[in-house]
C-alpha cells in the first residue's frame, strides 16, 4: 500500500500549510521541527568530522550578484521579482553559490587551504508555478543542504569521489536507497554558459568519478545547470513519478566570474574550480521521501518523540513524569501521557504515532525503580532499570557516522 506524505505528514502533525501565508511554503510543525533538526545536526558532524566548515549566509543578495553569477541571465523565471530599496535592487536568492563564492574570495587564499570546504543549510527560494507544487516535494521555500569545495583541478576526482562516499552515508543513515543516478549533461539549447572545452573536461571528471566509484549511471541530455554538467542522485515517490534529491555538480563558470583565485605553490595565481553538492537535497524534498519510505516511523535517532512514557495509573503518575525528566536530562525526547485507557494510549503511541518506545509504568515497577518497554513492532521487552532503558534508547537513537 503506498503512502503520500502530504496526508500522513499531516496526521502526523510533522507539518502543514496555510492559504494565508501562502501556496508552496508549508510550516512544520513541533514534532517535524524536531525530527529536521536531529536531521540537520547529524548533516553538520557528518560534514565537520570530513573536513567542512560551516557558515551562514543572508538570504538575499544584490541583483548585481546574480548578474555576475549568471543565474539573472540564466535562471530569472524561477527567482522571485526584486526588491527595491533605496538604490539597491535585492533579489532572494535562489541557490547559495554565489554567496558562498563570495566567501572564498574575502580573505586571501593559498594552494595550502585547498580544498576548501564550505557548507551550509540556509534557506533559498524559487518563485514556482502553482501548478507544479506540491505537499514538501515542491515548494517556494527551500532549507537546502548545500556545499562548495574548492579546490585545484587536480584536486577534482578526489573530491567528487568523497562526496559520493558522504552520500552513500548519509542515505544509509536515514534509511533509504537512491532509485538510480544520472549524469546530466548539456542540451541542444543555448541557455549554458561557458565555452565547449569546459564542459567537456567537466564532464570527463564526473564521468570518471562515477565509473571510478563503481556506480551505474544514465546520461541525461538537457538536464545540466547552466554553469556545469552534474550528477543527479533520483528517488521516485509513492505516486511512481522521478525526483532529484542529491546533487554534485562541477563549475568552472562562477569562479571566473568572481574573479576567485589563490596563490599557487610557484608564486602565482590560480583559479580554482567550484564543487557544488548538496548531500540530501532539501529538508522538503528529503522528509516528503523519508515520509513515504518509513511510512511515518522514522529510525529511532530522528524520531520527533522517541520514548512515550505511560503510568498506569494515578499511583504511578510521579514516577513516570520522573523518568520522563530523567530521559530527557539524558537528552532523550520524551512525553508522558496520563489519561485514558492504557491500551488506548500504548496504541495512540505507537500506532498511531509511530513513536518507537511506549514505557509502561506500573505498581511493580514503581517498587523497584523499573519500566517496561513496549516497542513499536509490538514486540515488549522484560522491565528493567530506568537507568537501563534510558542507555538502550540512547544507544538506538545514535546516527551512524
């Protein structure tokens, strides 16, 4: 049975919209907020502990900057009109690029700092056609994943190879298995920038990553930026229809652009190459494919509440408010609920729910300081230690890195 996240997110009051702010810019809700963050900090570590570093850009920039960039030329009727103030024309952004190109290029740079790794998730925004949205899939408002590696021509293999490597980690970490990869490459059309020779060497060093590292790919005419040839990692969702999550791309376009350049070992100036990729795509585009793959019950790590904690009756009501306290001191999401049946509860939990753990608080384990854990597959597991069930979730809530 297929699964559209645009009704089980809701029921799951992970997020939802509202015509007053606006079709494509949906608002997530407490417990969709807290499974994107856990989402967001394991990103940012995975990213930290392979040599990134993390800014924050504004989410608007002169139309200026995406003259020189190319998007304005290339990209103007997905980008939402300007804003004018004074004598300034502002433009909300559509992709991070230029702003983290314009990172590089504000302190001096050695061949000693390269590769360069920027990363960022910061919000970014496509003026979309009503028709074409659609519940997180496609929207107006973008939290993006999104890095750039710069680095020496030589340099490039490398790092394309890494970043595929991140994203085979980070995917199996959040449980899903991309539905097949493509290298999307120049059309017959003359929206591209740059001259054939840069296309073409760009296209070889993606080309060579992929078959380096081992991944079946499809060649995709017409589907490159317009700065760069990429590889597209695709997932289909429950209604069969094909999306691109991840992304890397090659660019040697902005960095001439910007005029970017770093001092190389004989003394002089190189330009550097650009690495775009974004390891899981939009926070959006992510949960609305995450939704449908674990049907609303997410691995335990970014469950929204990962323990609800259940007193059998009014008896027991402190001591389960005390190890919820416990739980969540320990850094643990946790609740507790009170009222009615307790069947109805342990099924309002996990069930309906879907939250990982039910602990089901009764006269004898108030006694001996104990919890019974109800998992979420119906399987229950002898009482034990408040202090043991709170390292069990723990260790079950930890992300693979």
């Amino acid at each position: 049975m297929s699964v559209d996240h645009r009704k089980l997110g809701r029921e799951l009051d992970l997020f939802d919209s509202d015509p007053l702010i606006g079709a494509g810019l949906p608002f997530w809700l407490p417990d969709g907020a807290a499974a994107r963050h856990q989402v967001e900090s394991y990103l940012h570590e995975l990213e930290r502990r392979n040599g990134y570093r993390h800014v924050h850009s504004p989410a608007l920039g002169k139309r200026q900057m995406y003259e020189m960039s190319g998007h304005w030329q290339n990209f103007a009727d997905d980008m939402f009109p300007p804003i004018r103030l004074g004598g300034d024309e502002l433009v909300l952004r559509p992709s991070q690029c230029p702003h983290h190109a314009l990172i590089f290029k504000s302190r001096q740079r050695s061949y000693r700092d390269l590769p360069l790794r920027i990363a960022e998730v910061g919000p970014m925004y496509r003026a979309e056609r009503s028709g074409v949205l659609g519940g997180l899939a496609r929207v107006r408002s973008i939290q993006l994943d999104d890095a750039h590696n710069f680095c020496a021509l030589d340099q490039v293999g490398d790092e394309v190879g890494s970043v595929l490597r991140l994203m085979r980690v980070a995917h199996d970490a959040l449980g899903f298995a991309p539905s097949a990869v493509r290298l999307s490459l120049r059309g017959d059309s003359g929206k591209y920038a740059g001259d054939d020779a840069m296309w073409a060497r760009a296209e070889v060093l993606l080309r060579s990553a992929l078959v380096d590292a081992g991944i079946s790919f499809d060649e995709v005419p017409g589907e490159a930026a317009f700065y760069g040839p990429k590889i597209d990692v695709q997932i289909e969702d429950s209604a069969g229809r094909d999306w691109t999550l991840a992304t890397i791309q090659i660019d040697f376009h902005q960095p001439a652009q910007f005029d970017l350049s770093y001092a190389a070992a004989d003394g002089g100036r190189e330009r550097p190459v650009m690495v775009h990729q974004s390891l899981i795509g939009s926070m959006e585009r992510l949960f609305g494919h995450l939704i449908e793959v674990h049907g609303g019950a997410f691995p335990v790590w970014y469950a929204p509440v990962q323990i609800d904690v259940l007193p059998l009756g009014a008896g027991q009501a402190e001591a389960a408010r005390g190890f919820a306290a416990a739980a969540i001191e320990a850094g643990l999401r946790a609740e507790v609920h009170e009222e009615g049946s307790l069947g109805a509860r342990i099924r309002a939990a996990v069930v309906d729910r879907k939250i990982p753990y039910a602990g089901i608080v009764g006269e004898r384990e108030v006694a001996d300081n104990l919890i019974a854990l109800r998992l979420r597959d119906g399987r229950q597991l002898p009482a034990m230690p408040a202090a043991e069930a709170i390292a069990l979730i723990a260790a079950a809530g930890r992300p693979p890195l």
